[in-house]
C-alpha cells in the first residue's frame, strides 16, 4: 500500500541487463487488487482482508471476478512465460489465476517464486514435495533469490528449450501437452544456487511499470544487506531466510 514493492523491479532490472532482447513487464495486481470493489483503496480493509486470510477460504464470487480480470490483463501481453511472486496472504489467489492460464494457453510456461519459497537450507527439500503435491501445474518454482535463477530460466526458453535442471529451481521435467491439456511430468529438485557475490553487478531495482502515484506514500522500499544481522530466534523472517546477513 505505502511504496511499490522491490522484488519484481529487481528481478526485471537483472534480466533485462542480461539480454538485451527479451522484455520484462510487471504487471502491478496488489495495486489492482486495493483499487478494486473489495478494498476501495481503503488501508483498514485491506489489512483486515490480509490478516483473516480470505484467500486461504474459499474464494468469494466478487473475488473471482476480480481474478478472472487479472487473467485477462496477463494474456493481453501475450507472454512467452509468466512469473508470479507468491506469499503467505496470496498464495490462493495466484493458483486460481495460475490454473485459468493454465487451462486457456497450455503451452505457457508458468513460475512461482516469491517469499513463500525463500527457505532455509534444511528446509528447502519441502519446496518440490509441495511443487508436486500442490501445484503440479506450474513449471518451475525458484527457491530463494531468483535473479540469476531467472536469467537462467529465461535463456533457455529463448533457444526453445524447456530447462531439464538449474540451480535454485523445482523444475516439472517430461510434462506435455494431450488434446490441448496440460499433463504434468517429474518434479526434480535442481539443489541450491550460489548467491550472487558481485553485489555491484545486479543494477538498481527498475520501478517503469508501477505507477507512484497509485500507493499511500511518496516512498520507495532500499535494501541495505541480504539477509539480517540479527539473526533472533524468535524471528519469523529469519526462521524463513536463513543464514543471516
């Protein structure tokens, strides 16, 4: 609500730096969603909607109609592969998105990635049994920081070929298309990718798609470190991030 969000710019940026030729388009949904019938750009709502979960119900009709429009703003880019940042208050929501696009354009390929899947090491194995338990309709899950991940991904399916491993992915190997029908195939764990240690090569966040004006403040979000110092016990971003600063 206060300030465009930080992630999406980032990866868009380092893509875009990466190949000069394949272009980036965030489409800004939360904004859309705060603007809509449900909200009403009204900060109170917004927060009682996100703290008792309405997506994690079932979702209500007015809900849907709005979702079924967020389908609709992502095929008229005509996208190669589309990306969804996921998180805790969301997830419902982007399946239900996910699912339509899946069902109306079967060749697209879809990814998760997002806060949801930024896991300690110990725990990251848990990512591909729910990429095969919860959504094996989605290609690829990128586990923690994606930028690199991304690039990855994308220079593969820029020569036509659908990644059969990388690093820092749960990848859906083997799946095709039947009689215009998604059929899933292995989910493989691909591991973990090293961090990106040139700090200096990933450019500033590109903020070219998200409108200032539409947010409660005149900020933008900086990011300081990766990961924290801190490293409390009782944090839950920590418990999430692991490894620290």
């Amino acid at each position: 609500m206060f300030a465009p969000p930080i992630n999406l710019p980032y990866l868009k940026a380092y893509v875009e730096q990466q190949d000069k030729d394949v272009s980036v388009k965030c489409l800004d949904l939360e904004k859309e969603f705060f603007e809509s019938d449900i909200i009403r750009h009204d900060a109170t709502i917004y927060w009682r909607n996100a703290l008792t979960c309405e997506s994690l119900r079932n979702i209500s009709p007015k809900a849907s109609k709005i979702l079924e429009k967020f389908v609709d703003m992502i095929l008229a880019e005509k996208p190669d592969a589309v990306g969804f940042s996921v998180t805790n208050w969301n997830d419902q929501y982007t399946d239900f998105v996910s699912r339509r696009l899946r069902s109306l354009m079967p060749q697209l390929y879809i990814m998760y990635g997002g806060r949801q899947f930024c896991l300690k090491k110990g725990r990251r194995y848990t990512i591909s049994q729910r990429h095969a338990g919860e959504f094996p309709h989605i290609d690829c899950v990128i586990k923690n920081e994606g930028e690199a991940t991304l690039a990855e991904i994308i220079a593969s399916l820029k020569k036509g070929i659908k990644p059969s491993f990388c690093a820092g992915t749960s990848l859906n190997v083997d799946s095709k298309i039947v009689d215009g029908t998604f059929v899933s195939g292995k989910i493989i764990d691909c591991g973990d990718r090293q961090h990106i240690m040139d700090l200096d090569s990933i450019p500033f966040p590109d903020f070219s798609d998200y409108n200032k004006e539409a947010y409660l403040t005149n900020h933008i979000k900086i990011i300081f470190s990766r990961g924290c110092s801190g490293v409390c016990e009782y944090c839950c971003d920590n418990d999430e991030m692991g490894e620290g600063v």
